[in-house]
C-alpha cells in the first residue's frame, strides 16, 4: 500500500432513503469537529493485532498456566479461531490480573472446537508483521493508519464479555448488566444484578434500567446521530451468520433509543455494502453530528466468519469514502473493536466496578486534528466514545462510566494547521 493524494469519486445513488441530516451546528471554536465517525469492527485483541508496534506496549509472547512462556504465533488462517469470549471465559483467562489463563479459558471444549484451535495456536496468535518497520500482511492497513494518525495502546473493552454489551457501553455507557450476547431462540440475555448474581433478562432493556443513551442526548442538544448496522450481502450464507452475531439487537434493544421518533431513519440496517455506498450517502447528507458504522459478518473480523484481510480493506475504503466528502474538515475518525474474541494480550485490564473494564482492543484515531505518529496510552474504553462525544457537545454524562473515563481529547491538537486526508489515504 502507498499513501497518495486521494482521487474523485463519483457518487452512487443509495439504496435507502432515510431522511436527510439537517444543516450540521457550526463547530466551537474550542473544538473545530462537529462530526464523529465511530467504526466498529469485532474480536481483536492489541497484542493480537499490534504486539511488536514500535513505541505501544505489545508482546509477542505470553504466559501460560503451567508458568511457561509461549510465543505468539503467526495465524494459522486469516480467520483464526481462538475459543471463546464468553463472561466465563474471559473471566477465567484474567486469573485475578495474573492474564496466565488463556489455555485454560481457551482450550477447546468440545470435539470440533478442540480440533479447530489445535491447528490455529488457539489464543496465542497474532497478526502483527514479523519485521515492524515493514508492515505487511493482513492489519497492513491499520498499522500504516496508525503511523500518519494516534494508535491507543490503554484502550479496554468495557465489559469483560463478548460483543453486545460492549455494544451498548458504547453508545450508552452502560450494558444494564447485561454480560452476554441474546438467546436468539428465547430473546434473552444473562445480567450481572446488584447482588453479583447471573441472572436471565429478556434481551431488550426498559427506560428504567437504561435512562438515557447519547442518541437521546444529542437530540436533546440540538444534535443528530445515524446508526448503520451493514445488511448482509449477497452470499447466502452472510444472511445466516447474521442472524446469529445479531449484532444491530444491541440498540435494537435499549427501549430508550427504539424508542426515538427518529429512530426508523437514523437506524439503517438495510443497506450492504457499505464501503461502497457510503460515498453516496455521505454525499446525500445522511449522517449525523455522531454516526455509527458496523459491518456485516464478511466484513466485521469476527474469528472463523470475516478475514482480517477483507475486513481491513472494507475499513480502508469506508475511511477514504470519509476522507474524501465534504465532512473531513471538521470531523474526527474513531477505529476500534468491540471485545477480544479469546485472543491473548498482556495487559491486565483496571476493574473499575463489577462489570470490568475487559480487555484491551486497539482503537486507531484520524482527523485532521489527530496528532501524527502518537501512541497514545491514556487510559481510556469504549464509554470514552461517548465522552468525546460529550466534550465536543457540551452534553451531560448518562452514567459513572462516561463520568470518570478520559474524552480522548489527548489525541488531538487543535491547534495544529489541519492536515490534509492524502496523509491517511491509502490504496490497497
């Protein structure tokens, strides 16, 4: 890959029509960004992506139960599976800190799980390039990002669970206990209640357990939001796999949003091919002061569903589609994923209340305003997402998380001249 000045693109005409966004707010003149792109792709670890990045806290190697150090293996495939990224397992692969349990939380169970993480190193993987002043392979792209823009190396998951709630302490700073992805067959999910019992919980969430969320309170500042969960392709299996990640239940089910007369037209999850088409709805003003972009299964980089290649090429075209409209003047891009997939990392995550935080994922920052080259290691998680959004907007926070977590603005210069998006443009 090689960074270029950017080319035209003509526009497409979308599939969708939801309702345009309204002339955006003039930006402050303390914070030159009125508009947030939040890209979140799946089940990555940093170690598992960045482990030998010059300048972050990697590794290549890791400890095992047994006290023997193992390296960290190049992938076995480019949709290695590691195991599970369940509460349970996660949980027994933290060891109170020690972060010496993978093998065990990860070790297979079941006759073909056992099998398929034999052959793949199972949590010991990683992608990062075996020469790091050479990027190549798969997370090409994220490191070459990362290099023009800021790489947070103490970025956490917010729950030491799998993908929903994570999901939700992202776009309302509290999953209300939830610490597992729904039942689709009985539309429940597992809660974390207030006397540390595991419990069932219908999936979806009252306005009384989940108050507010940063949708309700950029509408109530005057402000907008989109929120697009890819629709699955045309290979008859995605269909499938998407009903089964049911990844767009995470706001789906927070009443609170579902809720919002906006709601059907700022919730898009009828358009595929994102990467594609983004240019013609960015084009058509349809995104918001906040917009949220979620990929389909082939594109997300979920283990054993989505190539990290593919998936790393799908992010490159959605953030050049961003790159080259109208918005980048004034606008921030925020890269991360969403839990860590069962793949090994180092750093033992700070337990900031009963639901974590969990473990580190990368979070890849571009704007005009990033600094260049940083690697950043503020602590921050995914509730951080909403507090920036909350800096920028002068809005409230909606629970303790967002409260006490950084607001990312550490990673920006705002005084610097704005750079120009050929830095960050890349082709494949």
């Amino acid at each position: 890959m090689s960074s270029t000045t950017a080319p035209s693109t003509s526009a497409t005409t979308p599939t969708t029509t939801p309702v345009p966004t309204p002339p955006a707010p003039v930006a402050t003149k303390t914070f030159p960004i009125d508009h947030v792109f939040i890209i979140f792709k799946e089940n990555h670890t940093f170690d598992n992506y960045f482990g030998n990045y010059p300048g972050a806290d990697g590794s290549m190697t890791a400890k095992d139960s047994t006290g023997a150090t193992r390296p960290l293996e190049g992938p076995f495939t480019d949709i290695d599976y590691p195991g599970s990224n369940a509460w349970d397992a996660a949980h027994t692969d933290y060891d109170q800190g020690a972060m010496d349990h993978f093998d065990l939380g990860e070790d297979g169970k079941g006759f073909w799980s056992s099998i398929i993480t034999t052959i793949m190193h199972g949590a010991f993987v990683t992608y990062a390039p075996v020469t790091p002043n050479a990027p190549a392979g798969p997370v090409q792209y994220y490191w070459e990002i990362a290099q023009q823009g800021v790489l947070c190396d103490r970025y956490f998951t917010s729950a030491m669970a799998p993908s929903t709630p994570n999901h939700m302490y992202a776009i309302a700073a509290t999953s209300g206990g939830s610490i597992a992805n729904e039942d689709v067959s009985t539309k429940t999910t597992t809660v974390l209640d207030a006397s540390g019992n595991l419990v069932s919980h219908p999936a979806h969430f009252s306005t009384s357990e989940i108050t507010t969320a940063l949708p309700n309170e950029l509408e109530k500042a005057g402000k907008t939001w989109f929120y697009y969960q890819e629709h699955a392709g045309s290979n008859p299996l995605e269909p499938f796999l998407d009903s089964l990640m049911d990844n767009d239940q995470s706001i789906v089910n927070i009443d609170v949003i579902a809720g919002l007369p906006s709601f059907q037209t700022r919730f898009v999850n009828s358009q595929s091919d994102l990467h594609v088409m983004l240019p013609s709805l960015l084009n058509a003003g349809l995104v918001g002061n906040v917009t949220y972009i979620k990929p389909g299964p082939f594109h997300c980089e979920h283990p054993a569903i989505g190539g990290v290649g593919d998936g790393a090429d799908w992010t490159r075209q959605v953030v050049n589609a961003i790159g080259q409209s109208s918005y980048w003047d004034h606008c921030a891009i925020l890269i991360t994923w969403d839990d860590y997939g069962g793949f090994y990392d180092h750093v033992a995550p700070p337990q900031v209340d009963k639901m974590g935080l969990g473990f580190r994922v990368p979070c890849i920052i571009v704007s005009p305003y990033a600094k260049k080259g940083v690697v950043d290691h503020t602590q921050y998680e995914h509730s951080s997402l909403c507090k920036f959004a909350e800096t920028l907007f002068g809005l409230p926070a909606m629970t303790a998380r967002d409260a006490a977590s950084a607001d990312m603005t550490n990673a920006f210069d705002f005084t610097q001249t704005p750079r120009a998006f050929s830095e960050f443009y890349f082709t494949k």
